[in-house]
C-alpha cells in the first residue's frame, strides 16, 4: 500500500490519499494518474509507501528527487 499527498506552495495540503499498488512503479503511474486527474501535476507532492519508505518527491521548487538536471 501506498499514500500520495499533494501541497500548494505554501504548505497546504491539497491531497491526501490512499493508492493501492503492488511495487512501486504501479505506485507511481497511478499517482501521475491522480495528479494529471486532479490538475495538481504541476505541485508538490510526495508518493511514500505505508512503510515511510519514500518513492517520488517533487518539491516546491520543482525538482525531483528522482529525476537529473539536464
């Protein structure tokens, strides 16, 4: 099990839900899917698993921790 939650950029959480997925990268395409769905793609959020382990972040200033600069 999963959680992705989502803030404006002063800290207001914008969404807070449960994602069911089996790994990780089932995680993430549903959280993509719920961000696109929301319109809240462009936003911080975080995807973490039920354990704390954390899987995607994108921060306030709009880097990931996943992704590299090009």
């Amino acid at each position: 099990m999963y959680h992705i939650t989502v803030y404006d950029n002063e800290g207001k959480k914008l969404l807070d839900e449960p994602i069911k997925a089996a790994d990780d990268q089932t995680a993430k395409a549903k959280g993509h899917e719920l961000l696109q769905e929301k319109e809240y793609a462009s936003y911080p959020f975080r995807i973490l698993h039920t354990s704390g382990r954390l899987v995607e972040f994108l921060s306030h200033k709009g880097k990931s921790a996943k992704s590299t600069s090009a």
